[in-house]
C-alpha cells in the first residue's frame, strides 16, 4: 500500500538481484518505488508503487524522480546487479542526491572509457582496443581489424561488449578461426553497436565490493569467483572470504582503490573482478554499483551479519552508515607499480567475515526439459538458500552455458567450518536433476562431441578431454562392458577401464564421481531395458548423469 506520509525511495530493478535493495528501503521506512521493464518481474509485489519504465530510459526515470520529489520527497535512488549506475548517477546529479557523478558512472559502465582511465592513472590494467560494427562488415575489414589487434596484443585474447554484464557476449579468443564470429558476437550483445578487445589475464579471479564514502573505501565482501569452461568465462560460484597471503590480499584492495579512485567514483558502491598474475594484481573491471550473482545481497551478509546493501541505501540517502564506520578494520594500502598519483586513493578499511559463504550453481547440457527433482532431500542445516532460475521450468530448453544468464540455478550454504560450507553446497548441487526429453535433435548434437571451428571443444565433457572420449570409443564391446543387463545394478557394471586411479577420482560439473553417478543412476532409473554398455558408458562420460538417464530413457521408448 502506497503511504504519501512517507518520503520516497526509487530503485532501480524488480529482479531478483532487486529484493534486497527493495526490502532495505522498506526497512528504513521508506515508500519504495520501484520501476523495471518488466511488469511481470519477480520482486514487482514487493513494492509501493510500481512503474514499467525501462531502467535506459533516463529521461522517463529523471521525470519520475522529479514527481516523486515534488509529491513526498525524495530521499535516494539506487539500484544494485544492473547494468544500469549511470541512470541513477544522472537522476540524482539533477536533482541533488547522493550519488557519484554521472560521469564517474558511465566511465565504470563503458569499458573502453574504463580502460583508458586506468591508462591515464598507471592503474594495473591489460592492453586494450575498442572495435565497432563497421569495422566487422566484411571479411577484408576484419582481416585488417585482426592484424591491428595482433600488432598490439597476441593470443589469447578477451572479446566483450563494451556495456552488459553476465558475461553476455563475453569470450576468449585463441585463434584467428576464433575471432569473426566472437566480435560479432560481442558488438551484437552491447547496446552501442560496440566492443573490446583486451589482452588475456592469467591468474585466480576474485570478486571485490565496497562502499565508498567521505574519502574512505570500505571493502564489503572479498570472495574467490571459480571461473571455468573456456573459451568461455562461466563462474560456477564463489565462496567467500578468500583465503590469501596478506600482503597478496592488501595489494589487490590497493589496486581496487587505485582503479576505483581514477574513474572518479566519491559516493556509493563500488565493485571490482580483478586477478593476481604473475604481475601481480590486474583489473579486470570495476563498476559503480554493488554486485550481483547473490553476493553484496546473499552471501556477504550470511557471512559478515552486516546487510551491505541498507548500508550502501543510508550513503545514497545522505545518512551515514554507522554500523558500517563502527565496526571496520584499517587495511595497508600498498601502492602499485606504475600508479602515477603520489596520494593514497582512499583511507582503506574492511569489514571482515565471521563465517564462509559457498556459493554453487548447476548447469544442464542442452535439451528440452522433461522434469527437475531433488535426488536426495537436503537435511544439511549448512544449506541457506535454493535458487533456481525462473526461466528453467518444464518445457523450456536449456544448454550449456556460454554466459552466467544461461545457468540453472544457485545454491548457498554457509558454516562457521569452510570446508563443511564448500561440501555442503556441493553436495546439494550434485543432487539437482534434470530429466530432458529424449531424442531431442539439440542434445543428440552434443551427445555426438560435435564443436565448431570457432568454439574448438566447445561445449566439454563431464569427465574427459576429446581424446579420451575419442579413445574409449574405440574399446571393442567387451572391454566396454559388453551389455547392461535390464533392470541391472549400473554402479555394479562399470568396466574396469573406469574404474582405475585415472579415472576414478574425476569429478563432473555436479560434483559426482563416475562411482557416484552410477549410484544416482540406479535411484534415478531402478527400472530401465538392456542397455548398450559402451553407449551408455560413453554417453555418461560426454554429459555425466543426464546423458545417462537420456540414453536410457531413449533405449526405453
């Protein structure tokens, strides 16, 4: 119910990564207005009063903002996981609120003009080229484009657009055959017709959040990110806090502040992916906003007991964060190689974990979903959340994904015992299951190991590079097994082969073993036909349990 006794709150976003922005303001007593392009969008139910604007839209946002300011007043504008900072950051220079400046947000939301302001400070940043669409209309024009990348940076290297987020559009390039196809594919999914290319960064990724206010920079969730699938950059979770050296650790805050400090960000949330390489840290980007991928709203606050996003809420409402500033620890600022700026970005701080966070998400191969069910039930009190993605329902088809928007769905367990938090969330993602429809033309595709010249390799296997898979198919029928009587026991039939040191220790994308999906095979399908060992095997092998059960089920019709 819309209150007009109450000053209002804007945000931006009625998504998922929204809720926790959404329910902070409505803590504070704010009258929380909410607008997204979506009317339908989860969080809509949660707000006030609701608008359908597209979060682009600046004018349209700037015209509400000026009609709530009139009706009640306006106590802040936010957002948090969108692509969109600079929409709030250009509302709130208009009207006076708190906010970095519009053109601090758009150079952490365009990352060419990123790039060129880490440039222009000595900030740890790889080498870079801004390509366009013209510049990919013929095949002369991207040979040309091609060699002036080449001139300046060697394979591989990173291709994205220069403004979305999730990892859309975003690849690794290792080969000139790579190359067309990755960059029109990259300038498709920007919004401006526009892409980077950037030399590639070896090393551990870690994702960074803070809080930046009254020249301090507040780190507010510190996490390992687990990135893999190349040439892809898939991140399959986090786990937070990351364990490192300290002088490793204070480097990395350091070349944050310093990145941070030269985009010119003063008032706000602030959020960094960078690497440690064997240069030491390397930015990979920094926005001006919290993140998302369930980590400023989910894990960071299960972990710290402190909801970061009502503290970065009071800094946008002009109200200081007095939980925050209490309870913080000073960090040694350790100034980069290179940095040309003599002063200390920020006073440093961190506001530590008390407990870990693991995040995992689960994937599926590609096909058509025929159901989803729990192999187990979860009892582990160690598993907070169970997320799966709206868009993954029965029917729909789902593939192995290319970008962080194509996963599954996201589990989060959270202990005071690291390990018992990373092997809980294992465990609970191991025992997520997807049925697919069989004789679905897209998952025989993958089943046959087909790729393309331009993603060689592409999409994997659960448990084997293309040469072995390559090579068990070539067992003669015996060796493989010979056949799987009806009915009968997998996990008692798998052949000898599998059952060695090599092969026994490899685990899948869900975390099983060989052993282990064999055992989840017999509860899945107690009953199923006489089955082709060296196909069943070999199809287990491409696509782990869900390729099994496929065959199965197709052997079954």
């Amino acid at each position: 119910m819309n209150d007009s006794r109450k000053i209002n709150c804007l945000i931006l976003g009625a998504g998922l990564m929204q809720k926790p922005a959404i329910l902070a303001s409505k803590e504070l007593g704010y009258n929380t207005v909410v607008i997204d392009a979506d009317a339908k969008a989860v969080c809509v139910p949660l707000a006030d009063k609701f608008y359908q604007i597209d979060l682009k839209a600046k004018e349209q946002i700037l015209e509400l903002a000026e009609k709530l300011q009139k009706e009640g007043g306006l106590k802040a504008v936010f957002t948090a996981g969108t692509d969109f900072s600079a929409s709030v950051s250009y509302v709130c220079e208009k009207l006076g609120l708190h906010a970095h400046s519009h053109e601090a947000a758009l150079n952490a939301s365009i990352k060419t003009r990123m790039r060129q302001c880490f440039a222009d400070k000595g900030v740890p940043s790889p080498a870079f080229m801004k390509i366009t669409e013209k510049e990919l209309v013929d095949k002369s024009s991207s040979e040309a484009l091609l060699k002036q990348i080449l001139g300046k940076m060697a394979f591989p290297v990173v291709v994205k657009p220069v403004d979305n987020m999730g990892a859309r559009g975003c690849r690794m390039v290792r080969s000139e055959a790579e190359f067309i196809t990755s960059a029109e594919a990259a300038v498709k999914a920007s919004r401006s017709g526009c892409a980077i290319v950037e030399e590639y960064m070896d090393g551990p990724e870690y994702s960074i959040d803070a809080l930046v206010y009254n020249g301090t920079m507040t780190i507010t969730g510190f996490a390992e990110r687990h990135i893999y699938y190349p040439p892809y950059f898939i991140e399959m979770g986090h786990t937070m806090p990351a364990v490192l050296d300290k002088k490793i650790h204070d480097e990395l805050i350091s070349a944050f502040a310093e990145g941070t400090k030269a985009l010119g960000l003063t008032c706000g949330a602030a959020k960094a992916d960078i690497k440690y390489t064997k240069n030491g840290p390397m930015i990979g980007e920094i926005a001006g906003r919290l993140s998302g991928g369930y980590m400023s709203g989910w894990t960071y606050p299960y972990a710290s007991d402190l909801n970061l996003t009502k503290q970065g809420l009071l800094i946008a409402s002009g109200e200081k964060p007095e939980e925050l500033v209490s309870k913080r620890t000073p960090v040694d600022y350790i100034k980069t190689a290179g940095y040309i700026p003599s002063e200390k970005p920020y006073e440093l701080f961190e506001y530590t974990c008390a407990r870990t966070s693991a995040e995992r998400a689960w994937i599926s191969i590609p096909g058509t979903v025929q159901y989803i069910e729990n192999i187990q039930e979860y009892t582990d009190k160690a598993v907070f959340d169970v997320l799966p993605r709206a868009t993954v329902g029965l029917g729909s088809e789902v593939d192995f994904p290319r970008n962080n928007v194509q996963k599954c769905g996201n589990i989060i367990c959270v202990s005071h015992n690291r390990e018992i938090a990373i092997k809980a969330a294992e465990d609970a993602v191991s025992n997520i299951f997807i049925t697919l429809k069989p004789n679905d033309e897209k998952t025989e595709r993958f089943l046959s190991g087909a790729s393309t010249e331009d993603e060689d390799k592409f999409p994997p296997s659960a448990f084997c590079e293309p040469e072995e898979l390559a090579a068990f198919s070539k067992l003669t029928e015996a060796e493989a097994g010979g056949v799987i009587p009806k009915d009968m026991s997998v996990a008692a039939c798998i052949p000898a082969v599998l059952k060695t040191e090599n092969w026994s220790k490899r685990v899948d994308w869900n975390y099983n073993t060989i052993l282990q999906t064999a055992q989840k095979f017999d509860i899945l399908r107690k009953k199923h036909p006489e089955l082709n060992a060296k196909a069943f095997w070999r199809a287990l092998l491409r696509g782990g349990l869900q390729a099994a059960v496929y065959y199965s089920d197709k052997e079954a019709l």
